[in-house]
C-alpha cells in the first residue's frame, strides 16, 4: 500500500511540475478579455484570468502657468464631473501656491473663476493668496462668494497673516 501511495505521490509531483510543450501553448491576448463559455452550468464554479493591463505612455496634460493656445476655457466642457483638462489647470494653480508664486495662483484661479464663479478650490486659492500677500481688499471680495464651511477654514488661515473678515450678510 506504501507503495502504491508513493508512486501516486511521485505520479502528481511529475504531473504538477511539468513543463507544457511550447507548440501546445495557446496563445493569450492582452488587449481583449477571455471569451466566455455560454454553455457553462451556472452552479460550476469559474476562475477568472486576469491580465496585466499594459502600460499607458500618456502623461498628463502639461500646463505651463496659463492655459495654452487652443485651450480657452469653454472648449474645456466646464462644469463636467470628470474633467482632466479643468484638473490639470486647477492643479497648476496648486503648484503655484505651494511654491509661494500667489500672483501666479491667483492668474490661473481668476481664469477658472471667470468661467465657474462658484469653483470652490479656485475661491480658496484667490482668498488664501490674498491673505499671504495681505491684501485685505481681495480676500474679503473672494471670502464671501466662499460657502460657510470653506468660510471657517479660510478664516482661519487667514487670522496668522494677520487678515480678519466681514461675514457677507444672511
């Protein structure tokens, strides 16, 4: 009987472990997924194969500062939820405020803002800009278009540059 175990043991092993012939292989594309088996009982369980997508070169769009020649706001389908071009731009004016370049910041926001007046990021850039640079003027014109809790935070930020707000009226 130990022999018989050993041999099946040995059998599996060499079974498991083999190499499949090269010819034999079927080929496998990355760009579609498997074809499904329409005839498969729905109580077999199934594997699922799953396939490295292959990699993008794409890179993100490159804005430098300003919207470039051919990218006027409006072709840039403002207002939609997912808007890669409207990302990048809000994301330049990012960069620029992190980097302490608030006059840059506040460019690139006031072109966003002069399309979506109620953009929320760029509102704060333009407020938060102002009042790192201490313009009390341009914060205050940017704070109240703000809403309440984006209102809070900024006046927060705001009080270590040593700028305090007007509470726009109910």
């Amino acid at each position: 009987m130990a022999g018989v175990v050993l041999m099946a043991g040995l059998y599996l092993f060499h079974a498991v472990h083999q190499v499949p012939d090269a010819s034999a292989a079927v080929p496998v594309r990355h760009d579609s997924p498997p074809p499904v088996d329409e005839t498969a009982s729905a109580a077999r369980p199934t594997t699922m194969r799953v396939h490295a997508a292959a990699p993008t070169t794409a890179a993100a769009p490159e804005i430098a500062g300003d919207p470039q020649p051919g990218d006027d706001l409006d072709s840039m389908g403002l207002g939609s939820a997912a808007n890669p071009k409207l990302d990048a731009i809000m994301d330049q004016a990012n960069k620029a405020y992190d980097h302490q370049d608030y006059e840059e910041a506040k460019s690139i926001a006031g072109k966003v803002l002069a399309k979506l007046p109620t953009n929320s990021r760029m509102l704060r850039i333009m407020v938060s800009s102002a009042c790192l640079e201490g313009d009390q003027a341009l914060a205050q014109q940017f704070y109240v278009q703000l809403p309440k809790p984006d209102r809070l935070q900024m006046k927060q930020r705001c009080d270590r540059a040593g700028i305090t707000f007007t509470e726009p009226a109910q």
